[in-house]
C-alpha cells in the first residue's frame, strides 16, 4: 500500500472502508487510489527552468541563480551559458507555458481514464 493511502487510512478510517474497501453503501470517486502521481517528489531540472523563461537573459539569470545556490555546479553552468548565447533559447525545446504542467497532467489523467475504459468494455 502507498504511503499517502495509509496515512489517508489512519486520518480517515471510515471513509477509508467505504472508499478503499468499498464497505458501506458504495462510493465512486475521480480517481483510482491505488494510481501512483508520476509528478510526485518531482524536482524540475535546470532545462525545465530555462524551457520557462522567455528570454537568454532571463534563463542566464536562472543559471547563475541555481550555480549561486549550488544546485549545479560551475561546470555546467558555464556550459549552459555557452549553449544559451550560442544557440539560444530553442536549443533546448519548446518554451513550456504557464500551463504546461496542468496539460501534461490532464493527458496523463485522461490516458488512464481511456486504459481503464477500455479494459471495462473487454
């Protein structure tokens, strides 16, 4: 069992049964809980980070900022700036927009949605 499953099942053990152990008159719920979150304990890269930005210089600041609190080192941030005036901002994909994150989650959610619908009409 999932650590948050059995922390919801000491904090809430009646609407753990009916839930989970579906003990009671029965409840249907959004989500299947024994789903794992793909983004839990997810730690954005420096890419993810300079991928937000909207200019080289802002992503500049980015890195010196990350090498100042030293989540990486002087190497790479050296050549993250080399790569950044070089090539630019596109060399590293796609800017991710403001709502990047909650699309990638609503496709994940939807995908396993469809899975499960396909598996219920086999």
């Amino acid at each position: 069992m999932s650590h948050d499953l059995e922390e919801f099942k000491k904090k809430y053990p009646n609407l753990y049964r009916e839930i989970v152990e579906k003990e009671g008159k029965g409840i249907t719920v959004g989500f299947d809980p024994s789903t794992i979150d793909p983004w839990r304990g997810y730690v954005p890269s420096v890419v993810d980070y300079i991928r937000r930005c909207r200019s080289v210089e802002e992503a500049l600041e980015v890195v010196n900022y990350l090498r100042q609190r030293g989540e990486i080192g002087e190497r790479e941030a050296s050549e993250l700036k080399s790569i950044l005036e070089d090539k630019g901002l596109g060399f590293f994909g796609e800017r991710k927009g403001d709502d990047y994150y909650y699309r990638e989650a609503s496709r994940y959610w939807e995908s396993l949605r469809a899975r499960k619908s396909e598996r219920g009409r086999g």
